[in-house]
C-alpha cells in the first residue's frame, strides 16, 4: 500500500528503448519533423530528424557545437541510397544493404560525419566478420540509440538548451501568481513516444495553428506539469523516483492522455505491485474517471483478491460500501470477471434504492449499462448455489427498485438501442423508447423470475404515468411478435398491465384502433381473469363496429379476431376459445351488432343462419371465386318449385372456410340468441327479406324450436279457429316456395324436436300439398293425358313424313347420279373404239 511505500523506497520505471525508437522513423517520414540540413545535401532521401542527425554526429559540431558544415559536407558527397541508409539507422530502423561495397561506403560516411554510434554498429559487423554475408543487416543496439538520447538529455538540460523546439507548459487560467513555469524538449521525441502529440502536431492532423517552428502544448492542470516532468525524464532514458503511489496513478493518467505507452506500463506495474483491493477502490473513486488501463488493473486485483475466499469474497465491506462511480467503472471494465461483475451489479443496485446515492450516477448512465446493472438479478444460471445464496442476502427487493427505474426513465436524455432494432414505434412516448432500450438490453442475459416480476412492475408504472394508450401502440406494432424475443417479451410486460386494466382500455378513444392480432391476446387474457369483465361484449361490440354499424364488416372484424385466437380446433388457445368467458363475450358482442345493425341486418341474419347450421358452400359444390357476388337467380320453374337461389355474399370471407370455425358457432347461436329475444317482432323481419327463402331445412326448423311453445300454441289454436297465426304464416311462406324435397328434409328433422314444431311443419306440408292439388285440378286430369297422347301422335306422324320426303330426295339424287356416270362411261368407250379403227386403217 501506499504507507509501506512511503517506507520501503521510491519506485523508477524506466523507458524502455525499443518502445520509442521504432517510432523514430515513422515521426521523420512527416514533414513537420522532416528538417533536413539542406536539401541538396541529401537529394534522394525523405529527410532526416535535425536533433536526431546532429546528436549522432555530436563529435563534428566544432568548438562552439553548432559548426553543422563537416556534417553538411559527408552527406552531399555520397549517394542518394547511403544518406538515406544512414537516415534510417539513425531513426532506429533495419538497413538493408546488397553489397559489401555500400556497407564500406556507409562505414565511411559514418566516419566522416563523425556519427559514433552508427560507426561502432559497423564496426560491431566487421568484427563479428559478418559484412561478407549478404545482404548485411545493421541496426543500432538498445545501448547505441541510447547514447542518442543520452546526448539529447545533455542538451536539454543545459541552462541554453540545444535543438529543442517543443515547449510543455501549464494553461495561463491554471497559474497563480508567480513565476511561469515551462519545460522544453525536443519535439521528435515526444512526437515518436505519445500518439496524442504526435496526431496533435504532425501533418495534416494538426490541431494547433502554427506561426513558428516551436511545437507547444498547454496542460490545463498545474499539477500535470509536475508530472509532465517525470514523463520528459523518463523519455530521455532516465529514471524518475516518487515517493507515492499517489504520484504514481498521476503519472499513469499523464500516460494514458497523451497516449505515452513508454511511461504507461511501466507505472501500470508499479501499482499492480504495489497497491491492494483497497487502494485500488480508492483510486477509482476519485473524481476523475480513472483511464482504461488503470480500471482493468483493479478488476485484476480484485478478482485475485475474492478469488481464494470464494462466496465469503463477495461480502468483503470495502466491495459493499464502494461507490457508485467505482461501481459502474468496474461493471464497464470487469468483462472476463464474472465475480467482480456481480459484486459491482450487486452494489449499484444497492445504491438505486438509496435516494442520496443513485443520483450520483442515475442521469447520465445509458440503456446498456443499467441493463447489465439489473441483470444483477439474475441468481439463477452461471453461479453455485453457495455464491447465489451468500449475493442474495445483499440483494434488494424487487419493488424497491421500480421507483429509481422510472427516474430513470424520465431523467435520461436519450433512447439509445432503439434505433438499432428493425421496429419503429413513430408514436410511442420517449420513456417507453428507453424503457424498451433497458429491457433489450437485459434481455441479452438469461431471463429470471426477479427480472420478470420488475419489468412487470416498470411496465405498469410507465403506463400509469404516461397513458394507457402507449400500451396500445406497442402492442398494434408487436402484437405477432415471438414470445421468446425481445419484442415478444415486451409485449408480454404490456399485456400483463392491459389485462389487469382492460375496464380503463375499453374506455379510450384508441380501443376501436387495436387491431385484431392484438385483440385477440388481450381477450384470451381477459377470459383467464378469475373475474368476468361485464362490460366487455358490449365494449367489443364497439369496437367491431368501429364508426359504422354494417353487420358484415361488424362479423368479419370479429371474424379476425377468432382466427387470430384460434384458427383450428387443436391450436393452443382453443380451450380458452371453447370456454365460457370468450363464448360469451364475442357471442355477445355478435349479438350486440345484431341488435344494432342496419336494415340490412335481417339478410345478414339469414346467412349466418345458413352458414352456421346449414351445409357449407363449399359443400354444394360452388367455386370459390363465387364469393363476393351478390346476384340472385329464379329458376323458371311452376310455381310450387320455384326457389330463390343466392349466390356468396360479403359474410363469407369471414364466416368461410376451415378457419373460421369458431365465428361460425359463435355467429349461429348469437343468431338464434337474436331471434329468441322478441321472436314475433323478429320472425316478421326476417320473413320479409329475400334471404328467408334461402333458408336450409336444418336452419329452418333450429329456428322454429327458438319460438316460445305458449306462441306455437295459440297459433295452432288461432288455425283452428280460422284465424291468421303470426308464427305459422312465416313457417308456412317458406314452405309454400321451397322445393318440395327441402320440406320433406324439414319434416325429418323436426322428429326430434318439441311436438309444436312438428305440427306447424307438418299442417304447413298438408296445404303445400292441397296446393299441388289444386294445380293438378286446374290441368283437368285424365283430359291433359290424352291431349299430351294426341300432341306426341300428331308430333310423330309428322317426323315420319318428314323422315319419307328426305328418303325419296335422297333416292332421286342418287339416279340422277347414277345416269349421269353411265353417259360419261358410253362416251369413253366410243373414243376408244374410234381409235384402235384409226390405227387399224394405218396399218
């Protein structure tokens, strides 16, 4: 530690020569440390350090030391390729050379420009009689370039200092009263030894307007500058001492500003031998975040430090009263060290239920970084049983947590991680945005039961606070979601808190909006609720009906949302969908359309009817492309046969096909349900459309049995009294204009039902037939055969005789065919005849 330090001795890191040499090059290859002596001097070569040059060749300055014409003179009289090799060795570099002859010609160049430590490199070569090997290899050692800067720190430190051109001192709002203190260096060192300056000084990244050749740099701490010092000495090859670990971590974060790897190392060891578990906290804790390096040291040591004593580690007081500032710098750098992870998640979260403490870093840490916070939760994967029973004692309680969360939702500035993710949510608050931007990133882990029940709870106090209609636009955009991803859990979070409140949704505005995927999992939500939702038929009504009260666009809204439920009886949702509590809503909610439908509802009626209990379209054979006509064939046929035939209508997009099995039984039995509430009001509308004359003879006698059987009666009474029956003059309207095989069905089906039903079908059949008999009456019976017998006669004997003057046309065609041909056949006979007497007479 610090104290034993103090006791113990200084600590010298040392720079290490290759660390700063091989940036050499790299910084002469700029133009800014590029100054050659003079250009023609060397021709072909891409320019030489100045300092760099003259402290090699030190020995060739003259008396005063700045006499540079005996080096000016070596380089012009050799060629382009041996100056640019002695450049390259100087700047610390491996020259390459083909030829013994070039090796001796940069042996003399060296001797001549009096540069010592590239001629005892050469000479290195001869002794060991390696110049003969081609190519020759040369580079200066550790101990020759050091000599270099060994010479630059001699120059430096005179009262007049040589070749420097680089001035560090501290910002002029910094100083106190006093003199201005400065130090001086020479630029290429520091350029090849720190990123920072070099990016800051060279070429096209500089970022100081400069009007003189000096390089400057201002420090905004005075107390940098004193470390600035130890850094400088340090870079020239000497050794520093400190007599703190205090003055060590100042240095290390000089180091890592400016990027100096040489010095950052170096002192980065010293605090890892050093400083324990608790120095290293303190450090961190500081106000100024501690560099990367300085972060992944302490991690280091704290996890050696927990490692040997197991789950006891994680309860160490110094872990369990850090910080949050060291906490979350620890939670950044701990990757690879599970323990330190979970100590440090443990902690921050800890330190949100306390209101003096979560403020410390509450506004300003981002999605991810609070996300692996509250993945802290997580005790379920990952760790033994005894490390998760030891950390759970330091857990806090779940509710605990939601307040600091929802600060957080409302104080953060920002919703980072949301647009990475593919869904856009144009319309949603921005405190659900980073809400959501917390739970993806939370959702990286595995999940746990305590990370569930807070988002649970997160959820719910956002949409208290915001508005239940944020819930409704998350759930329009993710509602076809997977369950198991980020948006899936979302969604899930969101339907916990609507189900709850589904009384409050039903009553805004947007509940017409929800669209039918979303629906459906809110009702299959609500239908597992151990309290039935009174209100909800009528609410779903509303919004099946949207701002119209059309019955079919009513069904097929409702006709989405069951196939979205359940579209075939071996889904998932297909108890719930069987259960009494969705039955009943969206039977409800159909008959509520019913009751406030359009003058069209009774046709609609009928087809549903139709649909629900009689055979389907499908079925009878009509094509599918049939569905959306609405023309209406007659059949010319007697009247005792005609029938009005209806081609599919709008209703069957929603109520055909396999999937929409559940709206058909739901849409059948509100239906009846609609018949039974004011059957003789009803039974009139119904019978009065078109459409009732469509009805199957199943559907028809399902109806007659929704009649009351006190209204049944009086209507038999009434017949037999010669009055006019309500109920049994619709039954008998149907009858009356049916085919004569539907009646017959109906009578069949009506066997099983109540013995009125029967009777009225049955006295309706006898006057369809009188009716038929009185039509047979009309055709005078016995007398129509024999007309018919004399038409078909009459009919016959013509065919025949039109059958007899085609014969004897054909046959007199015929000898008029035949007479022509003989003519044709006597004549060629005669011409040949002719000729065989002509040829005859010839000879």
């Amino acid at each position: 530690g610090p104290r034993s330090l103090c006791r113990h001795g200084c600590i010298r890191p040392r720079c290490p020569f290759a660390s700063v040499q091989s940036q050499l090059y790299s910084c002469k290859m700029s133009a800014e440390f590029s100054r050659p002596l003079m250009r023609s001097a060397i021709r072909h070569s891409s320019g030489v350090s100045r300092c760099l040059l003259v402290a090699s060749a030190s020995a060739s300055l003259g008396d005063r030391g700045d006499d540079l014409s005996a080096i000016e003179e070596a380089l012009k009289e050799v060629p382009a390729t041996i100056s640019r090799a002695l450049v390259q060795l100087i700047h610390g570099q491996e020259v390459v050379i083909d030829s013994a002859a070039d090796f001796f010609h940069l042996f003399a160049l060296a001797e001549k420009a009096k540069a010592a430590v590239c001629q005892k490199a050469c000479q290195s070569l001869v002794s060991e009689g390696k110049y003969s090997q081609c190519p020759i290899r040369i580079r200066l050692s550790a101990e020759q370039a050091g000599a270099v800067r060994k010479q630059l720190w001699v120059w430096q430190s005179l009262t007049s200092p040589l070749l420097v051109d680089a001035t560090v001192a501290a910002a002029e709002e910094s100083l106190d009263e006093g003199p201005k203190e400065h130090i001086r260096a020479h630029g290429v060192l520091l350029a090849a030894s720190c990123e920072y300056l070099r990016g800051l000084w060279a070429g096209h990244f500089s970022e100081t307007a400069k009007t003189t050749s000096e390089y400057e740099l201002c420090v905004d701490d005075k107390a940098d500058l004193g470390m600035a010092k130890h850094l400088v000495k340090v870079l020239y090859g000497e050794p520093i001492e400190l007599a703190s670990m205090k003055e060590v971590q100042q240095l290390c974060r000089l180091a890592d500003r400016w990027q100096c790897e040489a010095v950052r190392a170096p002192a980065l060891r010293a605090m890892e031998e050093h400083m324990d578990m608790d120095a290293f906290l303190q450090a961190i804790q500081e106000p100024t975040p501690p560099p990367e390096v300085m972060l992944r040291a302490a991690v280091a040591v704290i996890a050696k430090r927990i490692g040997p004593l197991g789950d006891r580690g994680l309860g160490l007081p110094s872990l369990r009263e850090m910080s949050p500032s060291a906490a979350l710098s620890l939670l950044q750098a701990g990757e690879g060290h599970e323990p330190v992870l979970l100590v440090a998640r443990v902690r921050l979260l800890n330190c949100l239920t306390l209101p003096e403490l979560r403020q410390q870093f509450l506004s300003t840490v981002s999605p991810q970084h609070l996300g692996s916070i509250i993945s802290g939760l997580n005790l379920e994967s990952g760790i033994t049983a005894t490390v998760r029973r030891c950390m759970e004692k330091f857990l806090p309680g779940t509710p605990g947590l939601v307040q600091p969360i929802s600060e957080w939702l409302q104080t953060n500035g920002g919703a980072d991680g949301v647009s990475d993710l593919q869904h856009s949510l144009p319309n949603a608050p921005e405190a659900l945005k980073r809400l959501l931007a917390l739970q993806f990133a939370v959702a990286e882990a595995p999940s746990s039961t305590r990370v569930e029940e807070l988002f649970e709870r997160v959820f719910e106090a956002l949409f208290k606070n915001e508005s239940i209609t944020a819930a409704i636009s998350l759930l329009n955009e993710w509602c076809d979601c997977i369950p198991q991803t980020h948006e899936g859990r979302a969604v899930s979070y969101t339907l916990a808190y609507t189900v709850a409140n589904i009384e409050t949704l039903m009553t805004v505005p947007e509940w017409v909006e929800i669209l039918p995927e979303a629906m459906a999992r809110l009702l299959i939500g609500a239908c597992k609720r151990s309290t039935v939702v009174t209100a909800l038929p009528e609410q779903l009504a509303r919004w099946a009906q949207e701002t119209h009260s059309e019955v079919n666009r009513a069904l097929g809204r409702l006709g989405e949302l069951c196939r979205a439920v359940a579209p075939t009886e071996k889904s998932p949702n297909a108890s719930v969908a069987k259960g009494e509590n969705f039955a009943s809503a969206v039977r409800g909610a159909i008959l509520k359309c019913f009751e406030a439908g359009d003058v069209a509802a009774p046709t609609s009626i009928c087809e549903v009817l139709n649909m629900s209990f009689g055979a389907p379209l499908e079925a009878a054979g009509a094509p599918p492309e049939a569905a959306g006509e609405a023309e209406v064939q007659v059949v010319d046929q007697p009247e005792a046969k005609r029938r009005r035939k209806s081609s599919t209508s709008s209703l069957d997009v929603a109520l055909l096909g396999p999937e929409a099995w559940l709206v058909r039984k739901l849409a059948g039995a509100a239906a009846l349900e609609w018949v039974e509430g004011q059957p003789a009001k009803r039974m009139e509308s119904l019978s009065a459309c078109a459409a009732w004359l469509d009805l199957g003879a199943e559907v028809l006698v399902e109806v007659c049995c929704k009649m009351p059987s006190q209204d049944l009666v009086q209507d038999l009474v009434d017949e037999i009294w010669g009055l006019e029956p309500p109920m049994y003059s619709h039954i008998a309207k149907w009858v009356l204009h049916v085919e004569a095989r539907e009646v017959f069905r109906a009578l069949r089906c009506a066997v099983a039902k109540p013995q009125e039903v029967q009777t009225l079908l049955n006295r309706a059949a006898e006057e369809r037939m009188l009716v038929v008999e009185k039509q047979n009456a009309v055709l005078e019976g016995k007398k129509f055969k024999q007309e018919l017998d004399a038409a078909v006669s009459a009919v016959k004997s013509e065919m025949e005789a039109k059958l007899q003057q085609a014969a004897e046309d054909e046959q007199r065609r015929y000898e008029k065919l035949l007479r022509e041909c003989q003519e044709r056949l006597a004549a060629m006979q005669k011409r040949v005849l002719e000729a065989v007497m002509d040829e005859k007479d010839l000879a």
